[in-house]
C-alpha cells in the first residue's frame, strides 16, 4: 500500500503524523502550552485548516470549469455542491475574517453565539453549541458512512459505484481511512481543550488527498472516444 503512495501523499502523510504527534505530546505535557499557543483561536492550526477547506473547494471549482462542456448534468451538480460545501466550511472555520478585519458581530450573533461571532457553528440551540451538535452525532456518522461504509459498498453494488461516480463523489481509498483511523486514536488520547482543533486539521489533509486522488479517479477526466 506504501508502495502506491506518491511523493506528495507521503510527504502529507508525514506532516500529519508530526501535527498530530505534536499535539498529543504537548497536551499530555502542557495543555496550556498546547491550548494558547498550538490550538488557539486563529493560531497555525485554525489558520491551516481553513486554506485546505478552500483548497478543496477551488479543486472541485477547477474541475467544474475544466470538464463544464463533457460532463453531465448529475456531475456538474454533485461537484458544485461540493465547491459550495468547503468554501462554507472555511468561511465557518475562521468566522469568515470577522476577527482579523475587527468587524463586529449583529445583535443575533451576540446573543445566540457561544463566542459572539459572525458563524454559525458556535450557535446556541437549547444551551447545546450546534459544532457539538454536529460534530459528536452527525459528523460521526457520515464520517463512519464515507470512510468505511461506502468503500467496501462501492467495490461490491453497482448501483453505489454509479452513484457515486455520476455525482462526482470521490471515493476514498483504504490508506486514507486508515490514517483517519489512526489520527482519530491520537486526537482522542489528547486530553487538553482545544484537541479538535488538530482532529479538524487532519480532516482538512485527508480530505484533500481524497479529493486529489480518490479511488474513482477516472471520473474526473474526460473520456476518450472509445471509453464513451
């Protein structure tokens, strides 16, 4: 499986392994060291996951335009949903610059937001923040869904792998999910604060490679004359 990995997938591989290492090195050591400095609130971490959120984003954008004129409707819609889903998700994950332009939130914010900022992930429903919501349900299960449900459904129906490749969703292979496995091991052995805040970094670096370079990958080029 090592063999199969390129340069830049070891390399990342690398990168979080050292992230995420760091961190659990550090909250075991130094959780404040680890909260204030590693994991603040617009810190190297936040800021890193957030470009690779929109690096995917512009991925899929690219792709949409490049393949806008040999591909079907289902694929154009699958991957402009995705453009639309991870720039939100990197506008969410640093409160779209409201911290660094100094802007100032609305009444509603104000008072429904855990923070007191322009996002929607720190919202308060029911004295329950909507990201705890989300991510300790939700999330949890889509991601148990994506990462191991749907590759061995792929490899076996039919009808998922066509699914899959009409709306253009990429599909993991199993190095990704076992080094999500793995990370997520990590991230849970952390006992400090702010540990998702690496969790949500090595989402953003896996999700990228299997954006890059999915099992599916044949869907995101054009086909020949004679493949069609």
């Amino acid at each position: 499986m090592i063999r199969n990995l390129t340069k830049f997938e070891k390399t990342a591989y690398g990168l979080l392994a050292l992230l995420a290492l760091i961190g659990l090195l550090l909250g075991l050591t130094n959780e404040t060291i680890f909260d204030t400095k590693y994991a603040q609130e617009d810190g190297p971490v936040e800021w890193g996951t957030a470009i690779l959120l929109l690096c995917i984003s512009v991925l899929c954008l690219f792709r949409l335009k490049r393949f806008w004129n040999h591909k079907k409707a289902l694929w154009k819609i699958g991957t402009f949903i995705f453009v639309i889903l991870f720039f939100f998700a990197a506008g969410e994950e640093i409160s779209w610059g409201q911290r660094i332009l100094g802007i100032e939130s609305g009444e509603f914010f104000m008072e429904n937001n855990a923070q007191g900022e322009t996002n929607l992930h720190n919202l308060v429903v029911g004295e329950k923040k909507i990201n705890k919501i989300i991510f300790s349900q939700l999330l949890f299960a889509v991601m148990f869904l994506y990462l191991i449900v749907t590759p061995i459904l792929y490899r076996k129906l039919n009808w998922v792998k066509n699914l899959a490749d009409n709306f253009a969703v990429p599909v993991v292979k199993w190095h990704h999910t076992i080094a999500f496995l793995i990370t997520t091991v990590l991230v849970a052995l952390n006992p400090a604060d702010r540990t998702w805040e690496v969790y949500e970094l090595a989402f953003g670096i896996i999700f990228f490679m299997i954006f890059l370079r999915p099992l599916n990958q044949s869907v995101f080029k054009i086909k020949s004359p004679e493949q069609q």
